[in-house]
C-alpha cells in the first residue's frame, strides 16, 4: 500500500488489504472508500472482508466501484456525495488510485482550482489531462470559446519581443497574448540596481505602454493547457483556442524553497537582486557593512541568469575596496555547482578578481536554510555520494532562490521529466505538438537563460510560427546564443557570449571587444546601450544583431 496525500482530508491509495488496516487507522484515517470493483484482479480481497475488518477497528466503509477508465459524471456525483456526507479523513483506493483521483477531481466542479487540482495530482503521480474537456463542460464555458491564430503566454521579455517579431513581418495577424500582470520590469538592471548603478525606477514600465495596440491583451492567469483541442484554459476555466500557441511566461522563484528564507528576506542583513523591491535593500548593505561577514549564494541550475549571483558579489566588493574596507570584509561565495562558471573560457577572468577581491569560495554547497535573527545560515555539502550540512554566519546575505516553471506549466504534459517546456532545442517546437514553440526561461533547450538569448529566440520563433501556419517544414534554427556581462568591478565588465555546448559566440571582432577578459566597452555596453536596445528595439520588434535563416527541418 502507498498511501497518498491529497489534501487535509482526502488520502489516495492503491489496493488495500486487511493487513494494511492498522497503519491506515495510525494516520487518523476514519472512511475507507473503495472505487475498485470486486473480482478484477487475483490481488484484491472482496470489499465485505475488508468492510468487517475495518469496523472492528472503527472505520468506515464505503463501495463505489468504477470500471477502469470508465468514470462517469454519475459516479463523479455519488463520489462527492460519499465525500460529504463521510466522516473525514477519507481514503480512498482502487487498483492504482487513478479512478480515485479522477473522481476526486471531477466532483470538485465549479469550485476548483483547475491549474491546483493537475499540479497536485502530477505531483502525486497522476495525468489528469485527459478529463480537462469535461471539467470544461462542466462549467459551461464551452459555447462561448474565445479564437485567435497566435496565441502568446506570457507577456515578460519572450513574449512581448516574439508578438512585435510576429507583427514587423504580418501587422494583420491575429494575435492574444495573456499575462495578468500589470507592470513589466527590465530585470537585467537590478544587478545595477543592488550595486548603485541605475535607479529602480529605470527598470519598471507599465505594461500596457509595451504591449502592441493591435494585438489583443488578456489580463487572466493560466490555469491549464488541453493541447489536444488546442485551447488554453484559462482561471475560471474559460477555454481559448488558438492555431499556434507560444509559451514563454518566465520561471518562478520558489522562495520557499530555502527553510526560513521568506520571514527574513528584506530584512536581518538577508537580501536579493532577484526581486525589484529588494535589489534596493542590497545596495543600502553594501553601503553600511565596514566590518563583518558578507556571505553570496548560488542555488542549483537552471536558473535566471548564471552569472547574477557573482555579479553582485564582485560589484559589493569592489565599493568596499575602494572605501578602503575590503581587508576588514570576509567574502564567502557559496555555489550549489562544481565551477566557478560553465563556460571555461572566462573563468581565468573570473579568478583574478576572485584573488583581487579574497574571496572565499565554496563548491558543492546548496543553501537550505537560513536564520536571519540568529544571523545563520545551513548549506547541503555534497562531495560524491557523502551528504553533510555546515553552518556559518554573516553579516550581510545575498541569497539567489532555487528555481523552476511556473506551476501551470509543471502540471501541465507539455514538460520534460525535470518540469520544463520539451522543445526541440533548435526550431523552439514542441517536441509532440507541432502547433506549439516556446522561449525565454521555461523551456529545456540547453542554454542560458538570459534576456539576451530571449533577443534571439523571438525572431527564430516568429519565422517558425508564421512558417508553420502556412504548412511549410522549413523553420529557421536557433544556435544556442546567451549573453552574460558579468560585472567585476564598476567601469569593468568581461561580456561572456556562447552558445550550446559552450561554443564561444561573440557579437564583435576580438580586436574591438575582447570578451573574455574585462573591458570598459563592455561596461558601456550594458550600462548605456543595452537598456535602449531592450525598451525601443527588442520590445518593439526590431531585430539587432539577429537575421532568422530558413533550412530544412
């Protein structure tokens, strides 16, 4: 028996027998509801033994049998009749539990969360994807089907550059993009934020100033995807059909993720550039630590950006030297990962300002925790198979969270077995939907995850879409291309440039830019042309640097 937690009240299991009884009674359980009919395998006992067995340790027993893959709206009804009516917690099982969750799902109605109930039920091992169309019908949400031919998810960096993309070369295409935020940021500034450089200000814009007048803007969240019926559903399960659909909504920065991160966070010392309102508060430390610990963390990859979270430790390190505290200041970098940084080429670069700036590293150290009053923090050591965890103190942290797709996305089957979007890594196409393409943080091709290589993605993905909408199989192919500037010092930055498999892509002649070591051209490049380029060129359509070629797929 493995007994699963679906919520405070409702368990799921696979087939029970007696003899699982008294575990099942030491988790609290009182109503044992069993969706398996009798006599469909040899492993089973019939319901009346387990019935007798059950009250005599005073638990209740209810038999709503369902054939396998056969689950009725009926039977969803009496399930949730059953589930009202019965003393809780209630476990229910067949013969893997599917029927169970199934039921489960479908007797929640108008009431759930779409996007909650298939992220809870793929956590616990279930696809609910394929019952999607009748919690739709369910609602009555399927008359009244909104259409368009692009569809865009996610209206960040991906998807505001690939719809202007779409629209420089087709200005009549119907195009909706989704994304109920209201504000957009340029999140490659907060690195100079945290280190005094820009103002937060500069990095914010509404997005309503971004969003092209002649596409339509569609201010809900994404619950799920019903690929199949090519549709997108949206909260309050309101489907929308598309002919192509774009996904790019970014990651999510799971702040949980790090046991007492969120109580502390923009306060105690304890702080991060990966939030706007926080990037501000690592300035402040930066500026008022004289003496002390000052503690940097990576967390394991993927994530937004390789490069930020040493960025913003060379930058506080060099405003401590140059107010003449640095010797006083004990810097410690600790990396989840093995390396200093996953392109050989621009470590040399890297360790000079590491031995400039004494700063301690530490591999194979993941931060799981942190105590902010107590000033204390816990990493995971791992060297091979051999676990441990270290303590150390500080008095400054800059904390980089663990990172992931945004939880519509994880539940849905459009991911790979790591929780990402499965695409093929040069055309941006889903590998099963061929109507489907992706960019930016959420899919699994093996490159940076930069703004830069979202600059890219977009036009390769517009090309790509529009060539499929017209039937061609000639797409044009995306090399893999990131950009880091990775800040050592204020004037200095060594612009890393590369693409899959590490292969060195710089934008300029060595002889003019030299990205491997540090160049003040490099530092005028992010500090004064790139933020242009990203508001009045990639948002709007305008393809620097980038000229899409069609092949044969």
């Amino acid at each position: 028996m493995k007994l699963k937690q679906v919520n405070s009240d409702f368990f799921l299991s696979d087939q029970i027998i007696q003899q699982d009884l008294e575990k099942i009674a030491e988790e609290g359980i009182k109503t044992i509801l069993c969706n398996r009919p009798d006599g469909e395998g040899a492993d089973q006992p019939n319901i009346i033994e387990i019935e007798q067995a059950a009250k005599k340790i005073g638990i209740q027993v209810e038999y709503l049998p369902v054939t396998s893959g056969k689950v009725t709206d009926g039977q969803a009804k009496e399930f949730k009749k059953i589930y009202q009516n019965a003393k809780i917690p209630i476990l229910a099982f067949c013969r893997t539990g599917t029927r169970s969750i199934t039921l489960w799902a479908l007797s929640q109605g108008r009431e759930q969360n779409l996007e909650q109930t298939l992220l809870t039920a793929k956590t616990l091992g279930y696809d609910l994807h394929g019952i999607v169309p009748r919690i739709l019908q369910q609602t009555n949400s399927q008359s009244s089907t909104e259409k368009h031919t692009v569809v865009v998810v996610g209206a960040g960096a991906g998807g505001i550059s690939v719809a202007a993309s779409l629209l420089s070369r087709q200005p009549d295409l119907d195009i909706a993009i989704i994304d109920p935020a209201e504000t957009h940021y340029y999140q490659p500034g907060w690195t100079m934020v945290g280190g005094g450089i820009f103002s937060p200000e500069k990095t914010v814009r509404s997005m309503c100033d971004l969003i092209p007048k002649t596409m339509k803007w569609i201010k809900h969240a994404v619950a799920a995807f019903d690929p199949e019926n090519k549709q997108v559903i949206l909260e309050g399960c309101k489907p929308l059909s598309y002919e192509a659909l774009i996904i790019c909504p970014g990651l999510k920065l799971n702040w949980h993720g790090i046991e007492g991160l969120v109580e502390t966070l923009g306060k105690n010392g304890v702080t991060s550039n990966y939030r706007y309102d926080l990037a501000p508060y690592t300035w402040k430390l930066v500026q008022n630590l004289k003496k002390g610990k000052a503690v940097f963390t990576q967390p394991p990859m993927p994530i937004k950006c390789a490069g930020a979270p040493q960025k913003a430790m060379y930058l506080s390190a060099d405003h401590w030297r140059k107010q003449g505290v640095l010797h006083d200041i004990q810097i410690d970098f600790f990396n989840t990962g093995a390396v200093l940084f996953g392109v050989q080429a621009y470590v040399p670069a890297l360790m000079e300002y590491v031995r400039k700036y004494g700063i301690n590293l530490n591999f194979n150290h993941q931060l799981i925790k942190v105590d902010g009053e107590q000033k204390q923090a816990w990493f995971e050591v791992t060297l091979g198979e051999n676990k441990s965890i270290v303590t150390t103190d500080f008095d400054m942290l800059h904390v980089v969270p663990p990172q992931q797709a945004p939880d519509f996305i994880r539940a849905s089957n459009l991911v790979d077995a790591t929780g990402w979007i499965d695409v093929k890594q040069d055309s941006l196409q889903h590998k099963k939907y061929s109507d489907i393409f992706a960019l930016g943080d959420v899919m699994n091709a093996p490159n940076a995850k930069t703004a830069a290589a979202a600059r890219k993605q977009a036009p390769i993905v517009a090309v790509n879409v529009l060539q499929y909408l017209k039937g061609s199989e000639k797409f044009a192919h995306y090399d893999g291309y990131g950009s880091c500037p990775l800040t050592v010092e204020r004037g200095k930055i060594v612009l890393a440039e590369f693409g899959y498999g590490g292969k060195l892509l710089p934008s300029f002649p060595k002889w003019f830019l030299d990205g491997q070591q540090p160049s003040r051209l490099a530092w005028l490049l992010k500090e004064q042309i790139l933020p242009p380029i990203y508001w009045n060129g990639m948002l709007k359509g305008h393809e620097w640097l980038v000229k899409p070629k069609l092949t044969s797929n």
